[in-house]
C-alpha cells in the first residue's frame, strides 16, 4: 500500500489533496492509518505529503494549490520563482490568487489573493502559474531595492515578456503601489535597456544636451554577424558600450570585447567602452570625453 501511496503522490508531483488520493483508490482507513503514523503530512489544509518532501518549494507550491482548489494559480513572488525571475527561498511563503467568490481556509504560510477579475495563466512545469507580466506587475510592491527592477529587466532581455506586455498588465492594475515606477521603467525597457548598468547610464549619465541624440541597442551587421550597440550615434558613427564586470570582467570576455570593436571599426564605427566604476564615479569625465569624440568625428566638422 506504501508503493501505491508513493506512485500516487508521484503522479501529482509529490504533493496531493485527501480527496485526490481518495478519489486513485486508496482507502479512507488506510489514508488515515498513513497521517496517524506520520507517513503523510498535511502541509497545507486537504493537502499532503511525505513528510521528507515537507521542506520542498515545488511541493509546497503544488500543496498550495491542491488545498485551495481550482480554479486558482501561483501568483506573486511565487509566480515570480516559477518563471526563473527570482532567487529560490526554502522557506518562503507561497502566494496564491483565486476568484473573489471563494474563500479558502487560512494557513501560515500560504497567502491567498481573492481577485474580481482572474489574471491569464499558463501550466508551467505542470503547475498553473500567473502569466509573468502579471507576476512582474503584482510583484512590484513586495520587492525592495535592486531586487525590484531584476525581474522586469531579466524578463525583457530574455525575450520572457515585451513591454507592450507589460503595460497591458498595468493597465489591469490601476490601483498598485508603485504602478508609476514601474511604468518609468517599462518605457526604460521599450526604449532598449537590458540592464541596471544601462538604465543608470541612460538616465544618469548620458540624458543630457549633446548626448541625448544616441539609438539604444542599435543592431549592426559586419560579414553576416550582428552585433548590438548599447548607444550608438549613428551620424557620428560611435559606438558606447557600458561594461558591467558580469559580463565584461574574465579575460576571455575581455577579449571577445576586443574582436567585436575590431569587426565594427572595420565598418567604420569607433567604440568607447566604460566600466560600471567609472560610469557611477566619473559622471562628468564620461561626459566630457563623449562630447569630445563626437565632436571630432561629427560630418560637420
């Protein structure tokens, strides 16, 4: 009956509701002759585990949605997690959203949203999972500091989400804390930013009289490569490459930096790189010597 009880709970994904495991075959006794000996753990109402599986975030999460019942989604930083958005906390809460006509039972540790107007959702690796515009969107007040705008930023650069998307998430919510931020931000991300290196760069360095006039993410074509430029002036033929030490720091990736500057001189374009040091200590340098280059490579000088 243990192997049984074992396949059973496998086929769910190692979590299941009483009902569930009722409903495969299992016995009424025999499941309550698993939870008296403590071979099955409740984790969240109606839903159980083996006790070793207790401590798992994808057995929680599933739990989590086994206790609520359907229909219902991993939202929030959970949804968040799901998508490979942010870190994963062993320990963390697991968030919800269900329609606002029901009401399940509280528990600690599960957080539910009653929602009047039920968000897309997609089955991710078999869990059903809020959309990730609206995982970003609803996750926006409940993150802090660098950890707020990760999300957004990773989902834009990796083709997980557009910022049209974004904003179609935003406009479903009217009401969020922050919802003006996290705009600014999307319009950040809709004009080419990958990065916080980059948004810094666009908004703190380079957003000034002279140098305001630069395509962002301009994509360049040398022998049948592409290569995207961070700011180009196009008329001036410059190329500005805002290195941060994730991806610019190992030998290796110095000299993969090296080849590209050398494939687009060969069509004309001067690169200036400066590093993530210098772009937040040395504002007014990476200005001056900008300024200085453009100037002497203008057509109409």
């Amino acid at each position: 009956m243990r192997e049984d009880i074992d396949a059973m709970l496998a086929r769910c994904g190692g979590a299941a509701s009483r009902d569930l495991l009722l409903r495969q075959g299992l016995t009424r006794q025999a499941l309550d002759r698993e939870i008296r000996s403590g071979a099955l753990v409740r984790v969240y109402p109606r839903a159980y585990c083996r006790p070793w599986d207790a401590d798992s975030v994808e057995t929680r999460e599933r739990a989590a949605l086994f206790s609520v019942g359907m229909p219902a989604g991993l939202s929030h930083v959970s949804a968040l997690r799901r998508w490979g958005l942010v870190p994963t906390v062993p320990d963390a809460d697991v968030y919800v959203c269900v329609p606002a006509t029901r009401c399940p039972r509280r528990h600690e540790g599960l957080i539910v949203h009653r929602v009047h107007r039920f968000p897309p959702v997609v089955r991710l690796h078999g869990v059903v999972t809020v959309a990730a515009p609206t995982a970003i969107a609803t996750s926006w007040p409940m993150l802090t500091g660098p950890d707020r705008r990760g999300p957004a930023i990773a989902a834009v650069r990796d083709r997980l989400v557009t910022p049209d998307e974004l904003r179609a998430a935003l406009t479903r919510l009217s009401r969020l804390a922050g919802r003006r931020e996290l705009s600014a931000l999307t319009e950040l991300l809709a004009a080419g930013c990958e990065s916080e290196l980059e948004i810094w760069g666009l908004i703190g360095v380079f957003d000034v009289p002279g140098l305001d006039h630069a395509v962002r993410q301009k994509v360049v074509r040398v022998d049948g490569r592409r290569y995207r430029i961070d700011l180009a002036y196009e008329h001036e033929r410059v190329a500005v490459e805002l290195d941060g030490d994730r991806f610019h720091s190992s030998r290796e990736q110095r000299e993969r930096d090296r080849r590209r500057d050398a494939a687009l001189a060969s069509v004309g374009w001067l690169t200036l790189r400066y590093s993530h040091s210098r772009l937040h200590k040395d504002v007014s340098g990476c200005r001056r010597d900008t300024l200085a280059t453009l100037a002497a490579r203008s057509p109409t000088r």
